[in-house]
C-alpha cells in the first residue's frame, strides 16, 4: 500500500501522459484487429477530430490542478472529510475513496449533464460521435472539461480525497473510460460478466444509442452498478446490431464532424429529440 501512495503522490507528467496515450494506442490497434462494427469514415479523421478534443481537456485540467492542490492541502490540515472522520484502514480509504470519486465526480455529474439544459448543451458533443470508439472517451467540449473538473473538486472536497488518491482514480478512470468506449467485440458471456462491476462496452454502447430513451441511461464511468442502484439501468437485444451512435438532432456529417461547429454547438438554437422512426446519421 505505501508503493501505491508513494508512485501516486508523485506520478510525473509524462506517465500520466503514458496512461492516456497508450489506452489510446491500445483500443486503437484492438478496433483494427477485432473491430465490433465496421465504420464507413476514416478512422485517422474521426481520431484527430476527437484528439483535439482531448487536448483541450488536458489543459483546462492543467489549468484547474493547482485549485485541486490548495483543496486538497487545505482538507488535510483541518482532516476535512469523509476519509478524516472515519477510521478507515489504507485499503478500505482507497476502495472507499474510489467509489466516491466515482460517483460524485463522474456519475452525478454525467447524470446532470443529461438533466440540466445548459449542461447537456455542452454534453452533446460527446454524444454526436457517429462511430463510438476508444478516442470517445475524451471528445468533451471545453465547456463539459469545466463542468467535469467542478465535480471533481466536489468529489474531493467531500471525500477529503488526497492527492495521492485523485491521481490513482483519475488514472484508472482514464483507462476504462477508454475501455467501455472501444470498438472492440469480445465474447458476449465476458461482457455481460463484466458489466456487473464495471462499465463494458456494450453497456456503455446502448447510452450513445441516437434516440431517447436509451441516451439517458447507464451513466456509468468506472462502476456499473450506480445505474443499477438508481434506476437507470438498460440494455437491448444486441447492442451489437440494434444501435445507431450519434444524436438524432445533428445527423449531417457537416455538423458533427467539423470542430468550428462542434465548438459552437452549445451556443446555437437548441433543437429538441425528434419524433422520426428513423433517422440517418451520416458517417
């Protein structure tokens, strides 16, 4: 346990940056081998459109880390949280801490993003990606990058996270944010098993499904059964072939293929689900 809060505490940048790159390198080389779905666009396109999306991440993370810091330091001076008051063990703190950070910094604020209009107008970035894959995980608009890093910093603040901790929660959330977006076909009876635990892909698939009802739910990042406990569980048939990804309200590849508009999306006249039978995303 002192190796783990001792690499955590002080993980350099260029590991961090390892973790994000080689998940990336990973699920890319995994979607070319055992790809679940065959996509018409170009992958190199789709992925820069996404890697743009992930710097800016990364940056505004960068920007807000030294808020986190003084937080953090400030929380362990005056033992400030859940894992100050109670008398956890290292092991049960970390597990314990994990689950929290997960649900407050990454669930709650998904589920909000779904619920509150101005947040979801950032959220639908995410969600007009016409072929969901490993570069996915990380298409968030600035604005979402800002509204993520604020429930984080509330996840900290209630759970007293150290920094140690927010680091080893934010590395394993990188990695299997990655992993529950990939293009990837594994054995059905493997992902069902997993999906008990942790997010899988098919689960995760059916959220960016193009219609209601199925976008608003399995929230999901790390833990599946959040969606679980709070009712927003669901699955189809075969997610393999009953899903369409993208939003039914920016089907025309000139919108949700093109960064300009993409970064203007939240600004423009919203427009409300559609009520077609059908609708065709183009690729």
């Amino acid at each position: 346990m002192e190796e783990i809060i001792h690499y955590f505490s002080t993980i350099p940048s260029s590991h961090r940056t390892i973790i994000l790159l080689g998940g990336l390198t990973l699920g890319f080389s995994l979607e070319s081998i055992i790809p679940m779905l065959r996509f018409r666009f170009n992958r190199w396109k789709h992925a820069g459109i996404n890697l743009f999306f992930t710097f800016t991440t990364v940056i505004i993370n960068f920007l807000f880390a030294s808020l986190i810091i003084m937080m953090s330091d400030w929380q362990k001076e005056n033992e400030f949280g859940v894992l100050y008051w109670i008398n956890f063990s290292p092991w049960a703190a970390m597990i314990i801490g994990i689950l929290g950070l997960d649900l407050i910094g990454a669930w709650m604020a998904h589920f909000a993003e779904h619920k509150i209009p101005v947040f979801w107008r950032f959220h639908m970035v995410h969600h007009t990606d016409p072929g969901v894959d490993a570069t996915t995980a990380n298409r968030h608009h600035p604005g979402e990058s800002i509204i993520r890093v604020a429930f984080t910093m509330f996840g900290v603040f209630v759970m007293g996270a150290p920094m140690w901790l927010l680091m080893l929660y934010q590395s394993l959330s990188v990695v299997l944010s990655q992993f529950n977006h990939m293009n990837i076909k594994i054995p059905k009876w493997f992902d069902t098993a997993v999906s008990y635990v942790i997010v899988s892909p098919d689960m995760h698939k059916v959220h960016h499904h193009y219609k209601l009802p199925y976008t608003n739910t399995n929230y999901g990042n790390i833990f599946s059964f959040w969606d679980r406990i709070f009712g927003c569980f669901a699955k189809v048939k075969d997610p393999r072939k009953d899903l369409v990804y993208g939003l039914d309200t920016f089907p025309k590849k000139k919108e949700h293929s093109n960064i300009g508009f993409l970064l203007g999306m939240p600004f423009k006249p919203y427009r409300p689900p559609r009520t077609d039978d059908h609708i065709e995303i183009e690729q």
